[in-house]
C-alpha cells in the first residue's frame, strides 16, 4: 500500500496538463483509484510505467482478476482525468479572444500570465471562457 501513494501521485501529476459538463479533481480521481484499486495495482501492475496510459492499460489486462470494487471505479476514475485533461486544453481555445481582448500586452502562448489576467480581472469574460476556466478546475 505504501507503494501506490506515489503511483497515485505521478498519475494526478502527469495527468495535469472536457470540454463537457462537471469534471473532477486530479487528486479526487486519484483517490478514487487508490481507495478501489491500490492493492490490485500493487499485486498485479508492478513494474508498470507511472503514466494514466500504461496504468489504465495494465488494469484493463488484468481485469479478470481485479477486485470488484476496482473493476467498477477504475474506469471512472482514468476518464475523469482525461475530461480535465481535455478542459484544460479547451481553456486556450475557448479564452483566445478574451485574452487578447482584456489582457493586453499578454502573449496567448503564455497561458499561465493569460489564465492569471483572466482570473484575476476582467468582468466581462466571455460565457464559454467562463465555463472552460471553471471546468478545467481553475477556479
């Protein structure tokens, strides 16, 4: 068990790089997968590469010998990281007008000084920046 915690850890941190609906916290899809899933990734996924990927694929092999709880729960949990994942990356693509329109100054490339201005400012923030921001756990 001691092992998993920094599986758990590397998983929520490659994972942070949907454009739908609610998503979860990196770390509560983690949690997730560590409460159902810890001891069946320490017995049968040992070894494994710490990415989502590789991870998920390795449980997905071995399915027919997870425990019913991490059968039910892992599947969630990888496709709640891969709905941030890709909130995330809909944050440029949903702010690209608002950056440049209330930050002037600020490069689009630079989205840790574009999210920080947008964040930190400017009312009038277009509705699908809004709701990308949000969704990408940003706020």
């Amino acid at each position: 068990m001691n092992r998993i915690l920094p599986i758990l850890s590397v998983l929520a941190f490659a994972a942070t790089t949907s454009a739908s609906a609610e998503t979860i916290k990196f770390e509560d899809a983690s949690a997730m997968l560590g409460a159902s899933c810890a001891k069946d990734i320490d017995a049968n996924c040992r070894g494994v590469n710490l990415d989502p990927t590789r991870m998920k694929d390795c449980l997905t092999r071995n399915q027919d010998v997870l425990s019913p709880q991490c059968k039910s729960d892992y599947g969630r949990a990888f496709d709640a990281i891969q709905k941030r994942v890709a909130a995330r990356q809909a944050v440029t693509k949903f702010c690209e007008r608002d950056v440049a329109k209330f930050c002037p100054g600020v490069d689009k490339a630079d989205r840790g000084r574009a999210l920080d201005c947008l964040l930190a400012g400017p009312r009038g923030v277009s509705i699908n920046c809004n709701k990308s921001i949000t969704e990408a756990g940003y706020r």
